[in-house]
C-alpha cells in the first residue's frame, strides 16, 4: 500500500511541477512544451563575444 502511495504521489508532484511549467511559459519566463527552443545561431553576437573573438586577424 506504500508502494501505492509514493507512486501516487509523485505522479501529482510532475503533475504540478508541469503545470507549473506551462503557467510560467505562457508568461514568457521559461521555454517547456509549447514553444520549441531557441536557436542559438539566430540570436544576435553579444557585446562579450564581440570583445572576445580576434576581428583584427593578427
């Protein structure tokens, strides 16, 4: 009957941290199952990077 429980109750724990999830998607803070992931080849070239990599061609 334990076993029973646990199993219940971790279904309800993924079952809220889901619902969880798609709540804080649909307010723009997280990427979870609606919305696909961002491709990291169209975002443009932070300032950091920019600093980073060698334009010059020394």
């Amino acid at each position: 009957m334990e076993i029973v429980v646990a199993l219940v109750f971790s279904a309800a724990v993924l079952f809220g941290a889901d619902r969880l999830l798609l709540w804080l998607e649909s307010r723009g803070h997280v990427n979870w199952r609606r919305k696909g992931r961002r491709r990291l080849s169209d975002e443009p070239v932070g300032r950091l990077d920019s600093m980073l990599s060698d334009h010059t061609g020394r």
